[in-house]
C-alpha cells in the first residue's frame, strides 16, 4: 500500500532528479554568440563551450585567432526568429563558412533573448 508521504517524496525526487538532468544538459549546451564584422556586414555566429575549447579559448580573441591561423573555419550563423509560443529566440538558421580577412572583427554578441543550441 502507497502512502501519501511516500509518494510524495518519490514525486519530489524524481523531480530533483529531471531537474539536474535539465541543468546539465543547458550547461553542456550553452551557447556563446559573438559579432562577426568585415568590411561589407556583420554576422551574429554561436559557438557551444566544446566548440571554443577545440578552437583553443573561450573568447572572442580565440575564435580571431583560430580564424587567421586556419584561414577559415565553419560555424552556425545565428538570427531573431518567433519560437511557436510567438516569443522571440536567437535560433541558429544556417551551418556557414567563414574566411580569414584582414578587416575582420569577432566580438561577443549579447542578446536578450533565449538561445537555441545547434546541432
């Protein structure tokens, strides 16, 4: 027989529980926006925590660096879209390619709206 007690401590863990899980996955998917500007537009580009780390930083500066030493590198353009609740998202919306140029800036890029990972 089920008592009230119990199954409310088995509720309130397993909601502990897809909690952390829900955590875990946002900090593995966290998203790092930055500014991408030459000569003729700007760009806004995410890059996931792994991705900074396989191009040698977390920073702006890493993601100029990989850029000149590469000569180019392929990223996620990231645009303001309406998610399906009608709320505004920065969502990925195209796999680019970017090439080293001598005019080229990468700065990071704040935005007020929720971020979408890549895949």
């Amino acid at each position: 027989m089920f008592s009230r007690r119990k199954t409310a401590t088995r509720l309130a863990l397993a909601a502990l529980a897809l909690a952390a899980a829900h955590g875990a996955w946002a900090q593995e998917t966290k998203m790092n926006l930055f500014k991408v500007v030459t000569v003729k537009d700007e760009i806004v580009i995410g890059l996931s925590e792994t991705e900074l780390k396989v191009l040698g930083g977390t920073d702006a500066g890493a993601v100029a660096h990989a850029l000149t030493q590469k000569g180019d590198i392929t990223v996620w353009q990231y645009n303001v879209k309406r998610g399906a609740n009608g709320e505004m998202l920065q969502a990925p919306t195209a796999k680019i390619g970017l090439i080293a140029n001598t005019s080229l800036r990468v700065e990071p890029y704040a935005t007020p709206y929720a971020i979408i990972p890549h895949d």
